[in-house]
C-alpha cells in the first residue's frame, strides 16, 4: 500500500474484508495496514485491528534502531496468519508446507504465522518477534546466529502500550504488563540458583533454540546488554549486516572488535545479570567502569554513593592482594511515604530487600579475570555498613550500591559519602 493510501486507511480505520477459504467452509478476516496484512480466524475486527496498528508503528522505531534510511521501509510488508486453531489454515493452503510444527511463531520471508496466545501482550509481542525476523532477512539477509537472531528480535518485541501508542525495547515494569512472557522469571530462578550462563556460553548457543523461553531470555540480555552501552552500541548494529552469516564466524567478529574491552564487558555482564528484573531502568543501572581505568595507588579515594543509582565503580582497579577500607557517613532518602523514609549506611530494619535492610550500603568486588566456565561465579556482595576491611583476591574493580529493590530506585534521593583508603 503506497503512502497515499496509507494516509486515507489511518484516517477512516484499518481496512476488512471477510475471506473464505478454498473449500468454503470456514471464514478468516483481513485486514490490513501499510506493512502488515493479517488473515486470523479471531471474530474480533477491534482485536486485529490493534495488531495491524501495533505492528505499522514499531516498524519506523524498527528502522530507527537500526539507523536505516529515512524511507528505507516505506514500501515492505509482511503477511501474517494470527490463528487460535492451525487446521483450517492447513485445509486452506495458508501455511507453506516448508512450515514446521509450532506452538507460538514462526516466519518465512515475508510471511508470519502467529499461534493466538492466552494473553494480548504476547499474541502481540510474537507478532512483532516474528515481524524482526522478517525485516533481518529483507534488510540483512538474514539475521545471524541464533543469540543474536533470537536476541533482536525479544529485544525489539518487549514492548509496552498498543496499537498506536506501542513502543518497543521496553524492560517491563512489572509482571503483570507482560502476562505470559515469563523472561524474567526464569532469569530471577537462575540468580537464586547461582547458575547463571557466562555471556560466552549464550553467543555459543546452538542454531535452533527449539521455542526454549529461557535461552530466549538470555539472548535478549545479551543483546539489552550489547545496544544500551555506548561502548558496544556501533559494533552490534553493524554486526546485522552480516547477517547471512549464522557460524561462528560472525560471534568471533563481534569478539574481536570488543576484545579490548571484553574484561568490562563480562563484569557489566555479571552486574546487570545480578539485577535483572521487573522495573530495571538503563538509566540507573549502567555502570561506569573501563579496563583502563587506572590502577590504585593507595591513597585515598572520596566518593558519593547516589541512593537513585544502582552499582556504582569508584573508577580504579585494585591489584590482587591488595588489603582496604571503605568507610561511609551521611544519610540518603531510600522511600517516599507520608513521611520521607531516611537512611545512614546500616540501612533500615523496618523494611528488608534481597534479605538485607533498605538503605544498607552493599559492595562488590567484580574480578577482571575472566572464566572458562559455562556459568558465572556468584558476584560475592558484602554489607558495608559504617566500615568495613576487605581484600581483593584477583584484580577487581569496586563497586558499590545503596540496597533497594531495582524498581523502586526512581523516589530515592541524596548519597552516602564514602572513603576508600589502604589498611594499616
């Protein structure tokens, strides 16, 4: 449909038509936008209505995402089969014999064939999943190995809001705006477990995933983890135009280009990994940390330790061996109430979070080694209360939080201020 008529179908409504099948039988509805065309079985117009909407609009924050030409996907479009019962669609011919069996999505080219799910958001979050899927391969070729394919796609899938007001890579506030979908919660059972993959092992995962949702997860954490850092950003959107290529080879090539790097990169990994869940906002839990921050020299470091942010370096690398304190004074806001909850650095006992008091000052000692394992060592996390002694065992950076669950960071306000100094 050209921009014209686009224009004409925004202003009067997606447009419907009934559509019978080969043998007569049974009955599908249409309807279509400018890149998307739905046949479904689902008797409701409204319904489909709000997918074709849906889509249309994360197809330009699609194209933004990955810096294509302004009108790049003015004239691309996919055809989409949304069903609740495959069979009639098989009786019709709607679904390619090259198809195999599914239980959720699956997409051909330019065709999407979407299973009706138990909740709207992942009826639609599939459609778009899928709709990813097609744009690498009209765009790229392809969409790579299976972490990256899988990880753009849930990456820009997750969304929020509907029809026109969808956005996409979106960390979902809570687990009631994302019904079904079921990422984090499988994330949150592997940090409990102490078992969480290196970020090694996901870039290795095989080609076929298999519809496994929580290697699907990790894949989508990695890509979050690879597009929200400035550092990395540049490298993973181009690593799309090599799409065709699905081996090792375009892994290694990402690996390569960030192998500098790669110490920051894992222990970014392992701190994001930590914290991970509903209500997670990149805004405050990036960590500013860099292999060549510079080596510590022993004397004395002073630094604020915002309440509002989450893990925080003191900016310096600490050789193995190597014995410190850390002190903290001041108070923070860590709650707003009827009356602002205040804290100092033992935190507070009315209220626990992760096990330990809110407003607790929590460190961490995140190892520049890396690891040949497939899953990471559990980051070690120590209360510092007014002062404690610690000692590094291998090179590590430090870093520091004020303990609150990660979605309720946004009210607090205020720091402690703390010492890092040599002991005696």
């Amino acid at each position: 449909m050209n921009g014209t008529l686009f224009q004409i179908g925004l202003a009067v409504g997606v447009l419907f038509s009934g559509m019978a099948d080969a043998t007569g039988a049974d009955d599908f509805r249409k309807a279509r936008g400018q890149h998307i065309e739905i046949t479904s079985d689902v008797a409701s117009e409204s319904e489909i209505d709000q997918w074709v909407r849906s889509f249309d609009t994360a197809v330009d924050q699609w194209r933004a995402f990955w810096g294509l030409p302004e009108h790049a996907l003015d004239s691309w479009s996919v055809k989409a089969f949304v069903m609740q019962d495959k069979t009639p669609f098989l009786r019709a011919g709607l679904i390619d014999p090259r198809v195999p069996d599914f239980n959720q999505g699956y997409a051909l080219g330019n065709s999407l064939w979407i299973m009706k799910q138990p909740s709207d958001y992942y009826t639609r979050h599939l459609l778009l999943h899928e709709g990813v899927h097609a744009l690498a391969a009209e765009q790229f070729g392809g969409a790579g190995p299976s972490w990256f394919m899988e990880g753009t796609a849930e990456l820009l899938s997750t969304h929020s809001g509907s029809g026109a007001t969808t956005q996409i890579n979106q960390l979902p506030v809570d687990r009631e705006s994302v019904p079904y979908w079921g990422r984090l919660k499988l994330i949150r059972q592997r940090r409990e477990e102490g078992s969480i993959p290196t970020l090694e092992t996901v870039m290795r995962y095989p080609v076929n995933l298999n519809g496994d949702a929580e290697r699907y997860g990790w894949c989508w954490a990695a890509a979050m983890l690879l597009s929200e850092y400035d550092e990395y950003r540049d490298v993973f959107i181009a690593a799309a135009r090599s799409g065709r290529d699905s081996s090792t080879h375009f892994t290694r090539q990402i690996y390569q280009r960030l192998l500098p790097q790669w110490p920051a990169v894992i222990a970014r990994w392992r701190l994001m990994c930590h914290e991970l869940d509903y209500g997670f906002d990149w805004e405050r839990e990036r960590v500013e940390l860099a292999v060549d921050d510079p080596q510590w020299n022993g004397q004395p470091i002073l630094q604020d330790i915002a309440a509002a942010k989450g893990w925080q370096s003191l900016g310096v690398r600490v050789p193995a061996g190597t014995r410190f304190n850390i002190s903290a004074q001041g108070r923070c806001v860590i709650a707003k109430r009827d009356k602002d909850w205040q804290s100092e650095a033992n935190g507070v006992t009315i209220q626990y979070v992760n096990g330990r008091p809110l407003g607790q000052l929590l460190a961490c000692l995140v190892p520049l080694r890396q690891t040949s394992q497939p899953r990471c060592d559990p980051l070690e996390v120590v209360p510092v209360n007014d002062a404690i002694e610690l000692q590094t065992t291998v090179e590590s950076w430090i870093v520091l939080q004020i303990n609150d669950d990660v979605a309720q960071r946004s009210d607090n306000s205020g720091s402690y201020s703390i010492k890092l100094s040599a002991a005696n």
